[in-house]
C-alpha cells in the first residue's frame, strides 16, 4: 500500500513539474513567435 502511495505521488509531482514547464514555454513565447500554433 506504500508503496503505491509514493509511486502515485511520484507521478503526480513529476506530472505538475511537466505541465509547469510547458506552460512557461507557452508563455514565454506567445510574444516571441515560434510556439508550434502559430505555424498554422
């Protein structure tokens, strides 16, 4: 059971660390140009 616990906690850090980065990418290049939307 603890071990699941630390594995899902694991899993939800690194998957908030993930969408912060993506999100600071976004948001540094909405101005800037080269974010992958603005291809099309």
């Amino acid at each position: 059971m603890r071990q699941a616990l630390f594995f899902a906690g694991k899993t939800l850090f690194y998957f908030c660390i993930i969408l912060m980065l993506i999100y600071l990418y976004h948001y540094k290049n909405v101005q800037g140009g080269t974010f992958i939307y603005n291809e099309f």
